[in-house]
C-alpha cells in the first residue's frame, strides 16, 4: 500500500512539472479567467491615477506611450505569459517612476488591462507572485 502511494505522488509531481513548462499544451491561459472583477474595478481607478496621463484613459495612447488595448499589444505579448507583462509593468512603468506601486497595485491595473481587451474575470484573485504568473500563458482574447 505505502509503495502504491508513493508511485502515484511521483506521478503527480512529474505532471505537475510538465503542466507548469507546457502552459500552450492544456494548461492555464488568460482566457481561463486570471482577475476578479474587483481587482479589474480597484484596477481602473490605479490606471487613471499613476498611467492615464500617457497612455489614455481608453488606453488608446498618446502617440509617445503606446496602446495598452487591440492587435498591436495583443501581438507584442502573445505567446509571452502573463508574468512577463506584469513584468514588463512592475519594472519600468509608470516610465516617470518605475516600480512605485505596490505588487497589489500593479496585479489590480493588469486585471483592467486584460478586463479593457476583452479577457474575461474569473473566481480567483491574480496572484502577485511572479512565478504563479510565469505559469499562465498570454493568447489573443476572443474574437480577436
Ligand atoms: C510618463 C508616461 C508614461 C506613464 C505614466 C506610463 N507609461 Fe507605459 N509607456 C510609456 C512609453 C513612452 C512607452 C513606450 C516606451 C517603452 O516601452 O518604455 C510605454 C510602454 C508601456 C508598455 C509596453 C506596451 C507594449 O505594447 O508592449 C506597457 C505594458 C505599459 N507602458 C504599461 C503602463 C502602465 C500599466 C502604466 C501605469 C502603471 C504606465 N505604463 C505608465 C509611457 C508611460
């Protein structure tokens, strides 16, 4: 019975292994829903706050900042994960002062971004930890 058991927990753990490296083979995207819609709402306002004043309030940009919704952005992260775009925000936005927010913050205006392009929310709250986030695979949302 103990031998049993440990042959199924070694199991586990390689699936596991492989689950977290092979995100495009079945495992987490951002269409699974990686934000609640209380973090994408508390995201809005920390958007308009600390990133508006360049890339828009419909961040559309300003012609200097880029566009944070549409084909462009979706491509540029495409095939990235969600961990690289957090980031990508955490370490140098807002340009002007980067890495001034808390990692709370920066998970609340990633959850805006994703909600504004058309991701959809989900249960659980985005973790703030970069690893968790490297396990969650960034593809185009629907209909795009
Ligand atoms: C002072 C102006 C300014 C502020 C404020 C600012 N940004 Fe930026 N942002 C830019 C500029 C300019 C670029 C393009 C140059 C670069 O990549 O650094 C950029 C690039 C980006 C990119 C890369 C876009 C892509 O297609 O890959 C992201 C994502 C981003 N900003 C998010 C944010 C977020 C989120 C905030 C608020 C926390 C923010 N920015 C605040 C000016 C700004």
């Amino acid at each position: 019975m103990k031998s049993r058991i440990a042959i199924l927990s070694a199991a586990l753990a390689v699936s596991a292994t492989i689950g977290g490296v092979a995100w495009a083979q079945g495992a987490a995207t951002v269409l699974d829903g990686a934000y609640t819609e209380a973090q994408a709402q508390t995201g809005q306002d920390q958007f308009s706050a600390h990133c508006a004043a360049c890339h828009g309030s419909g961040l559309t940009g300003n012609g200097e900042a880029p566009a944070l919704v549409g084909g462009e952005f979706i491509s540029n992260w495409a095939g990235l994960t969600l961990g690289d775009l957090f980031e990508r925000i955490r370490t140098t936005m807002p340009q002007d002062n980067p890495g001034k927010l808390s990692r709370d913050q920066y998970a609340q205006i990633l959850a805006f971004i994703l909600k504004s392009n058309g991701y959809p929310a989900g249960q659980k709250a985005m973790d703030t930890r970069t690893p968790f986030l490297n396990a969650i695979g960034f593809v185009p949302p629907p209909h795009h």
